[in-house]
C-alpha cells in the first residue's frame, strides 16, 4: 500500500522492481482505477491519472529496475481515490535448442490511495448484532465506514470476529 499526495514531492513514488530468478523477466507495469461492489466485488478500470515510467522492462537475473509513479489526476480531490499498480511478467522463452520448458507468469496488485491534503480517518459504527454461524457459535458482527470512503469508491464493509468463548 502507497499513498500518494495530489500534488508536490509526494505525488510521485518509485517503486524498486528485483528479479530473484536466474533468467531476464519482461515486466509492463500499469495503473488501473478502483472500486468495490457493495458485495465486495472489486472493478479496474485503465487511467490516465498516473504516468509511470518505465511501463515495460527486462530486468537481468538478479537485476533491479526502479520504476516512477506520478500522479497527474485531479490535484484538489473531495475524498481519497483508490487505485491498482499492477506489475505482470511475460514469460520469456528458452532458446529452441531446449527441448521441454515450464513458463511461468506472475502478477503483483498492490494498492495506491491519493489522499487529500489534511485527510483525516473518521471512522464511525453504524450498526451491531449478534448473530450465530454455521456451527452455532455466535459471532458479532459490525458495520463501520469511513468518512472518506462512505462519499465515494468503496462501500461500507462488514466485518465479522468470533467471539471469546
């Protein structure tokens, strides 16, 4: 997770890429927006409110790229903003002369969050009961938001703990 400031030094970030693998990995890096269902179910969508900077690499075994994020979207938002970085390796084949070979592709998602200046959390509960789960243990569940997220992106979230016995 990065928060990134709408304008100024802290909105832009670099992000240090590092192949562990003994083989090159192709790497294209990108931002996508963010937005939760009220049932949880999360949507992506691409933007152009970030510039990255390399958006593809071939990082050496063992090798590094550092790679710059900026923020370049609406510089006075009303709520914090929430979106996906997004780093995918394409495999890379062997040289034909190897008969038999495993590719494998890995994706990163990590979270970035453009937070207003002199955001603050305001977290409040908005409901609570008592319910019972499958094995009729009771569970106590909560309903909480945000101020920030409660005015845009994401929805109230659920949160269930089980209760001391």
């Amino acid at each position: 997770m990065q928060d990134f400031d709408p304008t100024g030094r802290g909105a832009s970030r670099a992000f240090r890429l590092e192949n562990p693998r003994n083989q090159e990995a192709a790497i294209t890096i990108r931002v996508v927006t963010r937005a939760l269902a009220p049932d949880g179910t999360e949507t992506n969508e691409d933007t152009d409110d970030f510039i990255v900077f390399p958006t593809e690499a071939i990082v050496g075994p063992g090798g590094v790229q550092i790679v710059r994020v900026q923020y370049v979207g609406d510089p006075s938002p009303a709520k914090e903003i929430a979106y996906r970085i997004i780093a995918e390796s394409t495999p890379i084949a062997a040289p034909s002369s190897q008969s038999s070979q495993v590719l494998i592709a890995l994706r990163y998602v990590g979270s970035i969050y453009v937070v207003p200046r002199g955001a603050e959390p305001q977290i409040k509960l908005r409901s609570a009961q008592a319910v019972n789960g499958a094995d009729a243990h009771p569970i106590s569940s909560w309903s909480c938001a945000t101020k920030a997220r409660r005015m845009g992106s994401s929805p109230t979230r659920t949160l269930r703990s089980a209760s001391a016995a």
